[in-house]
C-alpha cells in the first residue's frame, strides 16, 4: 500500500485524527531531521548529539495528537533525551529506551530536574573553588596523564588536560550527592569539546596539528559557564508550571520487550533510528567515554557499546559470524515477500561491488541485519501502541556503493505486514548535496522523511 492510498484514507477520517497527519510546512520540514534548534533549547544543548533530532517536531506532535497528562509516549531510540525532555516539559507521560550506556546517563541528566536548587548551586561553587585552589597550589604538574588514551592527550595541552582531570577528580571526591554529580559530569562533558585544541566537532574528533585552533580554552573557564549554564536552564525550565508526569528511561534494547511497557497503552511513538549509513555511535563518543574512565581502547568499545546496539555500522560487523547465504531472514519474508526479494537482490549486489572497492566495506550484511533488526522494533512498538495510534520515524534512505535503499518504504511495507493498517511518507529535506563534487561518492539524490505508520 502506497503513500497516496493512505492519505485517502486519513482524508475520509474526522477531523480529530485528519490534523494528526497535517503536512508539515517547508520551513518547518528542512530542519525537523536535525538537531540544529535544539542547540540553542535549554535542557537540549546540555550534549551536543548530532544524531538527535528536532525538539521542535516533538512539540508539534504533541499538539496535533492532543497530548495531555493521561497519555503516553515511547521513544525507542530516545539518545540523549530529546522526546523525553519535550514530554516532560509539556506534562506528557514517556518511556525512552536507549542502548548506548553513556548516551543513557545523558539522557538521565537532562530529564532529572528534581534538585534542592540552593545545594546544587553551592555544589557548582565548591568545585570551582577547590579545583581552582588545587591548580593554584601547582596541583595541575602532579597529575599523571600517562593512563589516559593518547587520543585524549592528543587533544589538549598538558596544562589544559590537567585542569580537566583535576576538575573530573573533585566532582567524584567532593561531591556525595549522585545526582548533583551527574549533573556537574555533564557539565564537563560539552567542557570537553569546548575546550579542546583539536577539532571537535561532530562527528570526527580530529587530534592532528593542521585541524588544531588557534586559541585553547582554559578548561576551568569552561566548565564553570556551562554549570552555570545549565543550572539557569533549570530555573527557567522549572518556573513553567506543567502537570506532574511519569518520565521512564530505560537502558535496554528496542528489539526486546522490556516489563515497563505494557501491551495497547502507547499513545504515541515517536523517534529517529539509526539511520543507514554507517555511523558508528560507538566511536563518536570515544573522546568522552575514554576520559570518563568507561571504556580505554577499540575492543572495550566493541564489547561495552556497539554489540548492545541494533546493526547500522560496518564497524559492528564480524564478518566470519554471518552466513553470506541468508542475509535476509525469513521474518523479512512472511512480513513482506516484495521486501524480501528486492532486498536479497540488492544485498547480492553490495556483495558483488564490494569486491571491487578498496574497503570492501560489509555493507551487503549491514544492510540485511539493519532491515532484520528493525522488523524487531516494529513488532515491540505494535504491540504496545493503542488501537488507532501512530508510530512516527525521522529517518533516511540511503545508497551504499550506489546501491539506492528506500528505507522508509522498505520499513512501511514491513510495518503492513506484521499487522499496522497503512503507512504515508512525508519528505521533509533532501540530503548528501555537500559530496556531490566528491568522486568517491555516489551520486544517488538522498533525502530525509517522515515515515508514519498507524496502527
């Protein structure tokens, strides 16, 4: 069933379910996929996430589908919060499941506004100060810096590291209360890529002397704006006055069924995949993850963080693990036999191309596990959403060694077949244009959607 015939179907609706799929505006489309207004949102530019997406489109959903205290909503890829913070800002219940441990302690941050705001802001001073009396008293030349990886010694002087380190140390030492210390670790966290020498930007961390700034902020410095920072995003936040709701987070994966959420009681689901293209989430906070003292090295990583995470990467792959015969599983079959016989077809094709490239990137097994995984998905949010509600993704097609991969219809036609009534796409932007003089690139025209499917 097509994008067409479902809109006759929503047209033939009432009004009430009609302005739940109302076409978004240009304006309101081209930054819906991003994470572009959130950093400048209180709450939201608390961790820079450029895999989040847009606060503002969780905002109007909640309008168009009537959303009040009573209801609920489920992110199954929440990240950093973003759906989460939105529901609780607008008295809306959630659940937000994540899989990348350091991602879910963000996200925990920024949804716990429940602080004693006198002892919390004593806490940014007492940091400070003690942090600021050990680098004066020539603390900073006392610290080893030798444990720490060298892509982390990479990106700041010594000095600089120093301050960090000595800043990290207090937080843990002196201050006793678990959520005070969450927040002033995230508060050092966006000190992190602030106050490096090195590139930092999302989402390559690039230590080499010719991506190097001119000017190195002084750690210290930083972290104590962004505290402070921070605890004014709170008061703002909290001088809102909103009903009193349940915010649940969960660190788990989406393609398993968790107790919390209980058959037909979602109002709406709401999220952004991964998305097909391989970004690996692992190794865009490995600057973080290594100086935190989580993970030291590609193996830990590995382990910790990309086997916990549904296959969207090449960098997840162990190639000797898969059988290069049946790459696209049966479930894919009796869900939809047309998705199953373009996607071996295709995936046979990335098989064939990749011997010919230099990487010879598995993109064939990536894209066939990647579809698996999200029928996985798609079954867990169906059975916990209500009769006549929706399951809303912000997603991407893609096109590995020029090899087009129509996700969004792909995951609608899926969606048909394990029980949702139709589905409608909505583009909102396209997308790849900056590589079009690339020559290794492909030249195959992306863009960015909205999938709904309605349950």
């Amino acid at each position: 069933m097509g994008t067409s015939v479902a809109q006759e179907k929503i047209n033939k609706q009432p009004y009430e379910v009609r302005r739940r799929h109302m076409v978004l505006s240009e304006e309101q489309a081209r930054e819906y996929g991003t994470f572009k207004d959130s950093l400048r949102a209180p709450i939201h530019r608390w961790f820079k996430y450029p895999a989040g997406y847009s606060y503002q489109l969780i905002e109007t959903k909640i309008r168009q589908y009537g959303l009040n205290e009573k209801c609920w909503i489920l992110d199954p890829f929440v990240g950093c919060g973003t759906t989460s913070v939105v529901a609780k800002a607008q008295g809306v219940n959630s659940i937000g499941i994540e899989a990348h441990p350091f991602v879910f302690q963000v996200a925990q941050t920024k949804v716990c506004w429940e602080y004693d705001l006198e002892a919390l802001e004593r806490s940014i001073n007492e940091t400070v100060l003690e942090a600021t009396e050990v680098i004066q008293n020539g603390g900073a030349k006392a610290v080893d810096l030798s444990h720490l990886p060298k892509l982390v010694r990479k990106c700041y002087s010594p000095e600089n590291l120093a301050r960090l380190v000595i800043i990290r140390d207090t937080i843990s030492q002196c201050v006793s209360d678990e959520r005070i210390r969450r927040f002033l670790n995230l508060a050092l966290t966006d000190t992190l890529r602030t106050a490096a020498k090195a590139a930092t930007g999302w989402p390559y961390i690039a230590p080499t002397e010719m991506h190097q700034r001119t000017i190195e902020k002084d750690g210290l410095e930083e972290f104590h704006k962004q505290a402070w920072r921070m605890y004014k995003d709170l008061r703002a936040v909290l001088s809102q006055k909103k009903a009193k709701v349940d915010c649940i987070l969960i660190e788990g994966d989406a393609r398993e069924s968790h107790p919390e959420i209980r058959d037909g009681t979602i109002d709406l689901a709401i999220t952004s995949p991964p998305y097909l293209n391989n970004y690996d989430y692992a190794d865009r906070t490995r600057l973080e993850t290594y100086f935190f003292g989580m993970m030291s090295s590609w193996g830990e990583i590995t382990r910790g963080i990309r086997d916990k995470l549904m296959v969207a990467a090449t960098t997840q792959i162990r190639r000797s693990e898969y059988d290069e015969d049946h790459l696209v599983t049966d479930d894919i079959c009796r869900a939809s036999p047309t998705v199953y016989a373009e996607l071996a077809d295709k995936v046979k094709a990335l098989t064939e191309v990749r011997l010919q490239k230099g990487g010879r990137k598995s993109y064939d097994i990536m894209v066939g596990v990647y579809f698996d995984d999200m029928l996985k998905v798609l079954k867990q949010v169906y059975r916990a959403l209500k009769k006549d509600s929706d399951f809303v993704l912000v997603l991407g097609d893609s096109a590995p060694y020029g090899v087009h991969i129509p996700t969004e219809e792909y995951l609608g036609q899926l969606a048909l077949g394990i029980g949702f009534s139709f589905y409608m796409v909505e583009v909102l932007r396209e997308r790849g244009r900056k590589w079009a003089n690339n020559p290794q690139r492909h030249k195959v025209p992306l863009k960015e959607s909205i999938l709904t499917l309605i349950k």
